[in-house]
C-alpha cells in the first residue's frame, strides 16, 4: 500500500484540477460535492488523480475500464455501433456528431491501441476500429496491418483524419526538448503510451534504428491509454514529456514540439461497410459542420476526411 507522501505525490490539489479544466476551485468543488468528479479527502486537503479528471474532461475509457457508453432514448431497438481503438479526441467528436444524426444510434467507445483494434474487429467485438499504423516498407499507414490481422475478410477503410503528432512538454518548453534522443536526457520523466499503440510502435521502430536502450529512457514502463492521459500528467508535473496529439496538448494550454504527421483511418468489415449506420456516419464525416468543427481545434489536416481509402 502506498503511503501518504506518496500518494499526494501522484494525485492533484483541488487548484491543480481546476487549472487543468479552466474553471474556479469553487466550481471544482461543486463538482466534487454532485460527485460528478470522484476525489477523496486527505485530511483537510482535497486530492483527484489526474486519470479520473482525464476521463471527466473527455470521457475516454482504458484498458482497464468499462468502454464508455452514448446512449439514445429505446436503445434497445436501435441499430449498435461498437469502437475498440486508438483514441484521438476527433473520434470522440464524430460519435457525439452521430448523437444527433437523423438515424438514432447506441455506440460504445473503448480506447485500447491500433493493434488491439483490429484484433477486436477480426474477433467481432467492435463493429468500427481506429488505427494509425505505419509500415515502413510499403510507406503507407494501416492497409497492410488490415489485410494481415484480418485476413480473407472484407473491409472498407476510411479517414477520419491527419494529424500531428509530437511532444506535449510544459508551456514554454523548458526543458528545451526537440528531437527523439532529447527523451534519454537523465533525470527527465517520460510518460509512454501502452503497447499496441500506434504511438508506441513508432517510438520503439526509432529507438531500434537508433539503437536506443529503452532502460535509458526514465518512465519508459509508465503507461497512459490516451493522448489526454499523457497531457493531464504532464500539466500536473508527473511527466515531463510524452509524445501526443497537439489537439491534447493545446486543451491544457501545455506547449508541443512536432515530430511527425500521421494518417488516422477508421476500419470497419463489409457487412458493417453495407449497412445503412455505416453510410450515415460516412456522411457524418464529410458533413460542412463536423470538418469545421474538426478545424476548430489545432494540428489536423481535414483534407482526405471521409475518403474511402481502400474499400474490398
């Protein structure tokens, strides 16, 4: 069992939490008095960990955690919508988009990797999935992941969007952080993403061509689900880097140093790519008001969104 000082150590003050979400210790309070946020008293001191603020600023689910749920009145007759993948917040707004699409829809989101994904597709445990993948000897993303994780089945693959992807470090960027090997500076604190990862696998093909020792790199074992989970432990000081999305980073008002852009495509199989859900979500997608609202936030690139990539 963890002692005192240690847990003080990882969790957040009631001013730290509010900071994070842009509102008055006040209202934090009241929130934790409705228990729309869980917290719990240390004496007089009032203390959050940063993974349950995470999952009250963008409903994300882990690993290790009930998928979250989007729920339409007489669910019980309405068509399912299952999403196992890797997280970006853009997904999260296309689903809250579909909330409202003409077609009512139950959806589950649960945010478990690139790989995991696609596994869960293959064993019919998702309807949709999310992946960044990258091969590097096709020089393309995803496609032959699909077609090697599902093999002999039908599919259809989708983008949701580009993005930019990099490190999420303080504001300011202290540290003076700019490049890959800037992560095995010692004493930094590093804050991975899980394995299975889009993110992840890239970090480990560049310290395999660097031939980097991931026992030089500080935090290298800690690992968070999200792109939000790595920004909310490093604007509360438990990290100092991760690498993320720059969407992540902004919404905490943290600084991001760019390392490479990416393509981020929803897979789904052909049963699923004939059904009349997955032509709603199509238009979803290419609708004027969800590429606006995409490009309300910063570091997407809308331009292939809603592009039948590869449909078999």
């Amino acid at each position: 069992m963890k002692n005192g000082g240690e847990y003080l150590s990882q969790t957040l003050t009631a001013a730290e939490a509010a900071k994070i979400l842009k509102i008055s210790t006040y209202t934090l309070y009241e929130l934790v008095k409705r228990g729309e946020i869980p917290a719990h008293h240390i004496g007089r001191q009032l203390r959050i960990n940063p993974s349950v603020l995470e999952q009250y600023l963008h409903g994300t689910a882990s690993s290790n955690s009930p998928p979250t749920h989007v729920i339409s009145p007489n669910s019980a007759a309405l068509p399912i919508l299952r999403f196992i993948g890797s997280h970006d917040p853009v997904v999260e707004l296309l689903f809250e988009f579909l909330k409202h699409a003409p077609m009512p829809v139950e959806s589950t989101l649960s945010f478990k990797g690139s790989m995991d994904g696609l596994i869960a597709l293959y064993r019919r445990e998702a309807e949709i999935s999310g992946a960044h993948l990258w091969d590097d000897s096709s020089k393309d993303y995803n496609i032959s992941f699909v077609k090697h994780v599902i093999p002999g089945e039908s599919f259809c693959i989708v983008n949701l969007v580009q993005r930019e992807q990099g490190f999420i470090v303080a504001p300011g960027n202290p540290l003076n952080l700019q490049t890959w090997e800037d992560i095995t500076i010692e004493g930094l604190k590093f804050v991975n993403r899980q394995k299975g990862s889009g993110t992840r696998l890239r970090l480990d093909a560049y310290l395999k061509s660097a031939k980097i020792s991931p026992g030089r790199i500080l935090g290298y074992e800690n690992e968070e689900t999200t792109h939000s989970g790595v920004a909310c432990l490093v604007a509360s000081g438990q990290a100092d880097v991760g690498v993320g999305v720059k969407a992540a980073a902004r919404r905490l008002g943290l600084g991001f140093i760019p390392l490479f852009h990416e393509r981020y495509d929803l897979v789904c199989l052909g049963k699923t790519a004939k059904s009349p859900v997955w032509q709603q979500l199509l238009d979803v997608l290419r609708s004027p008001g969800f590429i606006q609202a995409i490009n309300q936030q910063q570091g997407y690139d809308t331009s292939l969104t809603g592009k039948i990539l590869l449909n078999t």
